[in-house]
C-alpha cells in the first residue's frame, strides 16, 4: 500500500508537517494491522522546483496524449505520478491570506485541474477511488474562518477533491503557534501565553485526531479494494 502525503508549507518540522507526520504513523499502523505493509511518503513542496497551471489544456485536447493528465514537465511531474499511484493521499497546508500557501495553490491546479473535464458536470477522469484527507492549520481560532471567508476556501477545495477522488476528509488544526519565542515578533493580537498553553494541551490532541485520520483513510482504501475486486475490478494496479 503505498501512502503519500504533500507539505504545502515551508516549514518541514512544524504544525503542518508534523500532523502529516502522524497522519502517516496513523495510517502504517492500520495498514501493518491488516497485514497490508505500507510505504509512506511526505513530500515538501518548497523543496521543489515548478509552477501552476500555465493555460496550455493540453490536458482537455480531443485525441492527445496528454488527455486527463498534465503535460508540464518540471519539478512537479514524479510527485504527480506517484500521487496518481498512490493508494491513500493526503494534503497539507497552512493558511496564507485566506487560502493554502501559493505552492500548495500550484500544486492543486496541476494535481485536479487535469482530472476535471470539461463535460457537463465537469466529470471525473480519475479512473478509480483515492482516500484523501485536507489537512490545514491557522493562527486564528475555527469558529473565527467565516469572517475572513476561509471557510468558503476550504470547502471549495475539499469540494473538488471529493469530486475528483470520490472521497475526502477534512482536518482542521486552529489557534495555533506560530513562533518559538513571540517576544522576538510583533505579534500583540495574541498572548503568548495562552498560545504556548494552547500548544502543550491542545496540539497533542490534534496530532492524535491526525493519526486517526490516516487510520480512517486506509480503511476507506481497503474497503475501495473490496468492493472493486468483488466487482471484478483491479481498484490497485496489482499493488500490495
């Protein structure tokens, strides 16, 4: 089983990627207990040279090679690949200006743009079932995000992904800290304080919630490859 997860943050050891991280212990562990051993990935998009969709539609061509998939070749096209043969995914971003991060923006264009067709409905080419989970993190509190809209953000992103993939999770991680040591920021909106309580009480819960989303997933996935098989459908490519 082979499990992939994508940091859209810069920071490879903070909220964002340390959720991923447990998101993927979550989801070993449950793969290991069904005697279905997992590969796990966690990809740092800033570790990565690309961009965004550049317009081409190669990927809506009538007849070309390309149909369903993009055509850019550059620092993104493995990661797509292997996504695209992965059995569970997962996505991670903070929020940056009410939205994910401009690399996890990119990353989104390139990754669903291809797989939604310009057919009424705007169709699905992904051949087949992917368990993903959205995993984002904020400074600001949850019941906070219709204020600033980053509600409608979200959701419309876990609106195409679950369109795309036939299913997705969504994660929230709020109130969060930001900084080692405030005093060396100006940062009054917030106390201190409480955010580094917050971080000691609070985050460990969220890291528990993220190991039991990776956990949700690969069951989601085993269930995909039940149902496909008894329908006489290889829903894995003959993966383990």
């Amino acid at each position: 089983m082979n499990i992939i997860a994508i940091n859209g943050s810069p920071r490879k050891k903070w909220n964002t990627a340390t959720l991923l991280h447990h998101a993927l212990e979550g989801a070993a562990e449950r793969a290991a207990q069904a005697g279905r051993p997992a590969a796990t990935e966690l990809v740092h998009l800033y570790e990565h040279d690309y961009k965004g969709c550049i317009s081409c539609f190669a990927c809506k061509k009538i007849g070309g090679k390309s149909y369903g998939h993009c055509a850019v070749k550059d620092g993104l096209t493995p990661i797509l690949e292997r996504v695209a043969a992965a059995d569970v995914l997962l996505l991670g971003s903070p929020i940056y200006f009410y939205t994910e991060t401009g690399e996890m923006r990119s990353f989104l264009e390139r990754l669903l743009f291809p797989y939604l067709s310009y057919t009424p409905g705007y169709k699905a080419l992904f051949p087949r079932p992917l368990p993903t989970g959205l995993v984002y993190t904020m400074n600001i509190p949850e019941e906070k995000m219709p204020d600033y809209h980053m509600d409608r953000a979200v959701k419309a992103t876990w609106a195409v992904s679950r369109k795309i993939f036939g299913s997705c999770e969504l994660f929230l991680c709020s109130d969060t800290f930001q900084f080692d040591d405030y005093s060396k920021y100006v940062s009054t909106s917030w106390d201190p304080v409480a955010k580094a309580r917050r971080r000691e009480e609070v985050f460990p819960q969220d890291c528990a919630r993220a190991r039991d989303l990776g956990a949700l997933l690969v069951e989601q996935a085993m269930a995909a490859g039940e149902s496909g098989a008894a329908a006489g459908v290889d829903t894995d490519g003959g993966r383990s």
